[in-house]
C-alpha cells in the first residue's frame, strides 16, 4: 500500500487560477445550458401567451443558423403585455418580448451570448468556483470529492 498527498487549493489560494479557469473551459462545456434552457421555455411560454407558430434553433454560442422566430402571432396580445418579465418568470422573458416587438426575435439571442461569454470568462468562472467552493489541485484540475 501507499499514500499520495495531493495539495488542494481553493480558487483563491490557488498559485495560478488560469489553470483552473484553462482546465473548466476545456472540460465543463455546458456551464450556461440553463440559459439556454430558459430562453427555450420562454419562448414556449410567450407563444401561449400570443398564439401562433414558433420555431427555434439556439446554443450557447453563436452559432452559423441560430434563429427565433414565430409566425401569426396576435400582436394585440404581444404589445398588451405590460410586464415583460411574467411571461414564464425568468432572465430572458424581457429580451424574447423586447425582440419580437422589434420585429426580430433572433436579436435576443444577444444576450444568452453575452451571458455565456461572460459565464466562461476568469471573472464568472472565479465566481462560479467561489460561490461553490470548488477545489483544484496544483496543475488546476477540479478536485472532485
């Protein structure tokens, strides 16, 4: 039998937190999927809202083919909704509506990239580790116990 010591650091104690932040960009790819998620039910949501037809194809990163769109819709019922963020009660319900209004609902796709980029930059990924205590070892690999 024999020991291994292994140093495990917190986000902030680590020698060299771009390891860490380098290791989850290479192996979490999904960290943003419940903005993706969300946009998706609230598209869904604001369609029984408004009627009509609706089609979609969306990720977390731009993507050549992204698209919202919906299709003979009451846009009675579209301009009558006076809180934006009661449509299915999440982030982006305001975005989905603000959009459509305008007359291109794929321009909310704007935010969930920023969001996303942002999800995956040192300073949200340092949040992400703070806020979750998560543990890496020296070379940066998330410590999973």
């Amino acid at each position: 039998m024999r020991t291994i010591t292994t140093k495990v650091y917190m986000i902030n104690e680590h020698p060299n937190p771009s390891k860490c932040y380098d290791w989850i960009r290479n192996n979490w790819h999904d960290l943003n999927q419940m903005s993706v998620d969300d946009m998706c039910g609230s598209i869904r949501a604001l369609s029984d809202l408004i009627g009509g037809t609706f089609d979609y194809s969306i990720s977390q990163v731009p993507d050549i083919g992204e698209f919202i769109s919906f299709r003979d819709y009451d846009k009675k019922a579209l301009q009558d909704i006076i809180d934006e963020s009661d449509v299915s009660g999440v982030w982006c319900d305001y975005e989905i509506v603000r959009a459509l209004r305008k007359g291109n609902p794929s321009d909310a796709l704007k935010s969930l990239h920023e969001d996303t980029e942002y999800i995956y930059s040192d300073k949200g990924l340092k949040e992400l580790c703070e806020d979750n205590e998560y543990e890496f070892n020296t070379e940066g690999k998330f410590i999973n116990h």
